[in-house]
C-alpha cells in the first residue's frame, strides 16, 4: 500500500481510494517549494541505507496506516456494533470466532474495529465473510484488503462491492485463486 519512497499517495478509505493526500506525510523531498537539486539531496539523504534501517520505517507508516483506517467514521467499537446487530458483546464474541464478521485487531483489544459497511441492507453482517475467512486465512487485515481492492476480474469494482451486486461466488472464487497463487 505504501510505495518504495515511503509514503502513501492516497489515503484508503472504506469507500476505496481518495484522492485527498496528507502532505505532512510526505517526504522532504517530494515538497513543491524546493528546487530540483534540493529534492535530489533530499532524496538521497531520506532513504534508509540498510534493511535495518527500511524495517523500523516501513512499520511505523504500516501503524501509521493501521491507526488512520482504524479511526475512520465507519469503524465501530464492538459495543456498538453490537447494538446496530441487536447482540450481546458475548454474542458478537461468538461471531467473531465462527468468522461471520470482520474485525480489524489493534495493539489493544479495546482499540479494535468493526467495519460498519460489513453489514448488508437485511441489518446481517455479509454471508460470504466466513468462506472469504476460510479462503484466505484468520487475518482480519488481509480480509480487509481482499475487500478494498479493485481486481480486473471483478470489472473496476472492489471485492466489498462485489457481494452486494450478488457476485458472492465469483467473491469467494478470487479469494481462492489468489490464496492458492493462480489469480484466475
């Protein structure tokens, strides 16, 4: 999601990619107001020197990122995502342990999201969810990720909207294909 530079070019959302970007997250070198020479130097004296100086850096923006989707408008507390299902935290626990909804895990437990887009018009979270677990693996970021991207075979659309145009098994069978490494 970040490019070798070392910052996003846009900021992911829910809904797929904004074009709004963070400038402050940007690298001294890529700033308008310096001349040609200046961003050169920059550049060069801005990139980490060793893979034991690129990790710490790749994970902070990966933290960074995590923290940003995490406190978006549609990432509801388990509390209140339990109320908008009518469940008890308990309930909602036991969902989350048969995969039937998407949760997206944070240093803390107490920090942890539930996409709010993850529940279909009918008020259920979507039924696809755990065969996409089951293709994929217990990762609730790498669920998330299938389900933000944009794949040719679903013609422009992200996974996530892919569901509610009724494409569950072509969903599930990119799902597979990309797990086994044969991307349809």
């Amino acid at each position: 999601m970040s490019s070798a530079f070392g910052f996003l070019p846009h900021q992911m959302h829910a809904s797929g990619l904004d074009d709004t970007v963070d400038l402050s997250a940007r690298p001294i070198w890529y700033r308008s107001s310096l001349s040609l020479k200046d961003k050169k130097t920059a550049f060069i004296t801005d990139r980490p020197r060793t893979r034991r100086d690129a990790f710490p850096q790749a994970e902070e923006r990966g933290r960074h990122l995590a923290a940003t989707i995490l406190s978006g408008p549609d990432m509801l507390t388990g509390e209140l995502f339990a109320r908008r299902l009518s469940l008890t935290i308990s309930d909602l626990h036991d969902l989350e342990q048969a995969h039937a909804v998407l949760v997206l895990p944070s240093h803390s437990p107490w920090e942890s999201r539930y996409p709010a887009w993850q529940i279909n018009a009918m008020g259920q979270p979507f039924p696809v969810l755990p065969a996409l677990f089951d293709a994929l693996g217990d990762s609730g970021w790498t669920i998330y990720r299938f389900l933000m991207q944009s794949p040719p075979e679903l013609a422009g659309q992200t996974a996530l909207k892919a569901p509610r145009h009724g494409s569950d098994t072509l969903v599930v069978r990119l799902a597979r294909s990309i797990a086994e490494g044969t991307f349809a």
